[in-house]
C-alpha cells in the first residue's frame, strides 16, 4: 500500500497522493515549468493556486495542498447560481492579472493532451490554466476560491481561456448533457453574468462567440483523435464523450447568435444568419463575425450621426475659395 491519501479526481493523471499539507504528484516533462509559472504567481501575490515545493526523494513533484471542496459531475444545484459564476470570473481575472508579463524559461516544456503532445506552443497574451473543468475548481463557503491542476498551462489569450470557463460552468453544452440543475439555464444570460464580471472589453466580447463555437470543434477532433493515442482518453470517449462532444458542438453553433448579441446588446436578428451551420458554406462565402457586425453598426451609426450634425455657416467669399470659383460681385 503507497504511503498518504491517494487524492482521486475526475482528470487523467494517476498516483496522486495527499502527505500532511503537500499533495505528491508524479514529475512529467513538463512540471518544472509549471513550478516555475506557480512560483510566479506566489511572488505576484496570487493566493489561489498551489504553492510549488519542488521535488521530493522520490521524485514526485510536490505541492502545497489546497483546502476546499471540489464538486463532482453532474454539478450539485449550489453551483448553479448567479454568484458562482461572478466569484469564479474574479478569480480567474485575478490570475490573469498576476500571469501578465512572465516570460516563461527558455527551456520551457508544456502539456497537453495526446492529441497535442510534442507541438509547439504558440506565442500569446500570457501563461494560464486552460482547463476550467469542475474537478479543477476550489469552493470554500459557496464560492470558486482557488484553482488546481495546472497541467494544461501554457501561452495562450485571455478570450481563449474565458471560453474555457464558459465551455464547463455556462455551460456550453446541449441540454441533454448538462446537470439538472442546469438543464434550463439561460446561457446567453449567464455569459453575460460572466463578463460583466470579469471586465470583458468589447473587442473581448466580439471575439468570444467565435471562438467558442471554433473550439468546441477543436475539442471534439482533439477527444476523438486523443483517444485513438492513449487508453484513458479511449475510456474516456467511449463512456460518453463521442456523443456529447457532436452535440455541444451543435448547440454551440445554434446558440452563438443569441449568446453574441446578449454580450453586445445589439437585437438578435443582426447575428440571425452569421453563424448557423452550413449557411455560409453552401452559399460559398465566409461567415461574417461579431466583430465585424458591430464595426459595420459603428460605421452605419457614425454616418448618420454626421448627416444630422449642423453645419457650420460660412460667408460666400469662404465656400468660393473652397471650391475654386471666384465670388460674383454684386452689381451697383
């Protein structure tokens, strides 16, 4: 029998152990990395993620324990609410916050699905969780406090891991896959909640839908080839996620005009057409994105705002100079 509490989640990653306040985790290619980002979040002033130890005599990475309460799929009905999502928005702006401007070491290595493995990160914004999903979440008293598991950390954007978050707690899924508590929810709504929250820009905002509905595919093809690469990723699809991944995908797509004109304010029927499935493909033409609807409003709207804007009176000798001709002058 293994020494400590062996620590069960809903991830991937086996032989985790709880020792006193230290959780032992098996060292992989890239934990030193990640030790790196957490230690730089310690020095931030981040409190919501666990504290690096280094590495044991074993050769187990070793972090501080977080306490708490992680739920569980399908989420209980406490996480449903209103002031969930607001807590979890503030945290993860928070480490965002405290992400920006580290330069991860030039050596650095990141995970990732099998799928992923062995592709070079891309440059982004900043380094972040990525993988929002419940059993990574801290609750004390009702509320996201904390995040654990950041194995999927590496360089990415700010809308990329917003998206992340909604994918699993709007969440962006189809109605017959969610938790009961859930299963009516006003998704639109509650992205809304959440970026209100989090301080969404509105260039933010315009790229989410997007990207939501672009990643929701990327999930699905990186399950499904993930799985035919690593038996837990296999036990995985089979036990479900060959058909809730098609059909989050699906309600994605129908669902993107509501949700985008929800987080811009504008009416709906502006994203009616942009982004339903296959539309602008048998047509053979691009599909048009939030952003570039709301800069086609702000053009429309700015024109109009100068054709009703008085214009400035100017004597007869200025308007001649403008235009070239010479005044007439008056006969006596």
């Amino acid at each position: 029998m293994s020494e400590g509490e062996p620590l069960i989640g809903e991830g991937v990653t086996q032989g985790i152990v709880r020792i006193g306040d230290t959780v032992r985790r098996p060292l992989r290619p890239f934990s030193l990395t990640v030790q790196a980002y957490l230690a730089h979040l310690r020095d931030a002033g981040f409190t919501g993620a666990p504290v690096p130890l280094g590495v044991d005599e074993q050769g187990r990475e070793v972090l501080s324990f977080v306490p708490g309460d992680v739920p569980r799929n399908p989420l209980p009905p406490e996480t449903a609410g209103d002031d969930v999502l607001v807590a979890l928005a503030r945290l993860i702006r928070a480490l965002h916050e405290a992400s920006a401007g580290w330069v991860p070491p030039p050596d650095a290595v990141w995970g990732g699905t099998p799928a992923y493995e062995g592709r070079i990160a891309r440059q982004g914004e900043l380094v972040t969780h990525r993988d929002y999903c419940p059993g990574n979440v801290v609750f004390r008293a009702g509320l996201p406090v904390a995040l654990i598991d950041f194995d999927l950390a590496m360089p990415t954007t700010r809308v990329y891991d917003i998206a992340n978050a909604l994918w699993y707690w709007a969440p962006f899924r189809d109605p017959r896959d969610r938790a009961a508590a859930f299963v009516d929810a006003d998704i639109p709504h509650r992205v809304a909640v959440f970026a209100d929250a989090y301080g969404m820009t509105e260039q933010q905002r315009a790229e989410l839908v997007p990207l939501a509905v672009d990643i929701a595919h990327r999930y699905h093809e990186d399950s499904r080839l993930s799985a035919e690469l690593d038996p837990v990723y296999r036990k995985l699809w089979e036990d479900g996620a060959k058909d809730r991944l098609p059909r989050a995908e699906a309600w994605v797509r129908a669902a993107a005009p509501a949700i985008a004109a929800r987080l811009s304010g504008l009416p709906s029927a502006l994203y009616g057409r942009r982004f339903t499935a296959g539309d602008a493909a048998r047509r053979g033409c691009r599909r048009s994105s939030p952003a570039a609807v709301l800069n086609q409003r702000r053009a429309v709207r700015a024109r109009r705002a100068r054709r009703r804007r008085p214009q400035p009176r100017r004597c007869q000798r200025q308007l001649h100079r403008k235009s070239g001709a010479r005044p007439r002058t008056p006969s006596r």
